[in-house]
C-alpha cells in the first residue's frame, strides 16, 4: 500500500472518528460506522435508525449515507427507509406503510436518482416470552416511479440475542420485482440481506459486522458478497 493510500485511509478513519462524536447526542436508537470491505469498494457507510413502538403502532426509519466511494470526497450516496405500521387491535399484525428514496454521486459532480418507491401491505411479528428472538414477515404491494409501477416485496426482519445479551445477529432480506439491464441481459428480480454480527462491549457499544449478501442489486449483474467491519452506539 503507498504512502499516499495510508494516508487517504487514515484521513477516512479520522472522519469516522469525528463523526461519530459529532452525532452521539441524536435520539436515534442507535448510530453505525461500517467500512466497506467489498471489492473495488473500501468506503465508508453511517447509519442512523430508530424503532419506536406506540399504541397505535410502530415507526421506524434508517438514513444510510456513503463517502468516499467512487472518488468522491465526501457524500456519495444518501438512502433512506420510513415506515410505519398501524394497527388498532391486540395482536402480532401490521398494516404497512413505507416511503423509500435517495441520491447519489457515480462519480464526482456526476448525480443519479435513486428510484423512489411506496409500498403498502402488511407485516406479522413472532417473539418468544422474553423478546430475545424476533421475526417479523412482511408482504407489500411496491410501486417504482418511473420503473415498475405494479410490483411486490417480500421482507424479512429478525434480532436474535444470545449469551446475557452480549452477542446480538439481527438484519432484514429482501426481495422484490425490478426491472434492470446489464449489458444485453434483463434481470426482473432483486434480493438484499444484510445480515450483522454484534459483540456487545457495553450496553451502549458493540463491534461486529455485516455482510451484504445481493443479486442484481446496485447496477451490479448476478450474486455479490461485500462484508465491512462496524461499530454501533445505541442510545
């Protein structure tokens, strides 16, 4: 590796560092740092999310944002997820309502949209007595502006604690109807999961991982695996 690459690096995780600071007073439910070990990747990635239950409900949402990638200094991607499930009777189901949207950069100074979508369904809780295991399925109806405008999705969720809960495998997969074109080939179908791997140091502070497991995801034809190494601050 040059020296000017260890630089470049030690410059990211300097940002990482300060950034992390700088948002540990939000009342989001937790913060993640990852670094992108994938392959022509090596960026960084920030999430924000929050899950906040009600009487009526729950919401939630996650605000990814990218820097550094495609030699972009900076923000190269900004992504988010709202959802909200509205029930108002005693058990496990959902209605379901989702908004999904963002922006980014494929090179610098170079912006592409990221087709904004709305799904509406519903979704179905399992837990065990004491909440350490969690499963929620949900079936939605998707519409794709300016792609597919009758389409579905198929979402998975779990959180699984073990060992006292100092060690927690949660993450989502989806899959859904797109329409794309790589080359002379046309795909129809998406999956997404990500799952992640925490060790709990603290109550607040975990280490860990997630992996990124996709097919035709990203403007990138068939099966990619990208893992990152991550910290998490829960408030």
């Amino acid at each position: 590796m040059t020296t000017k690459t260890n630089y470049y690096h030690m410059k990211k995780l300097l940002f990482a560092l300060a950034f992390l600071m700088a948002f540990s007073a939000l009342e989001a439910q937790d913060i993640q740092l990852h670094y992108d070990m994938g392959k022509d990747r090596k960026y960084l990635t920030s999430t924000v999310e929050m899950f906040k239950p009600d009487q009526y409900g729950s919401t939630f949402f996650f605000i990814d944002m990218d820097y550094g990638a495609n030699d972009v200094q900076g923000v190269a991607l900004a992504y988010w997820e709202i959802a909200r499930g509205l029930k108002f009777w005693d058990n496990p189901f959902e209605i379901h309502v989702e908004y999904n949207g963002g922006f980014g950069q494929y090179a610098p100074g170079g912006a592409y949209q990221i087709n904004d979508a709305w799904l509406f369904g519903g979704n179905y809780t399992w837990n065990t007595a004491d909440y350490s295991k969690i499963f929620t399925l949900q079936l939605m109806y998707k519409t794709i502006r300016g792609k597919n405008k009758n389409s579905f999705q198929v979402t998975g969720v779990w959180t699984l604690q073990f060992f006292n809960n100092k060690v927690t495998l949660d993450g989502f997969a989806d899959f859904w109807r797109e329409d794309n074109t790589f080359a002379d080939k046309d795909t129809k179908f998406i999956f997404l999961s990500e799952p992640q791997f925490w060790y709990n140091v603290t109550k607040n502070f975990s280490v860990g991982s997630e992996i990124e497991l996709s097919t035709n995801f990203g403007g990138h034809e068939g099966f990619m695996v990208n893992p990152t190494i991550a910290g998490k601050w829960t408030f």
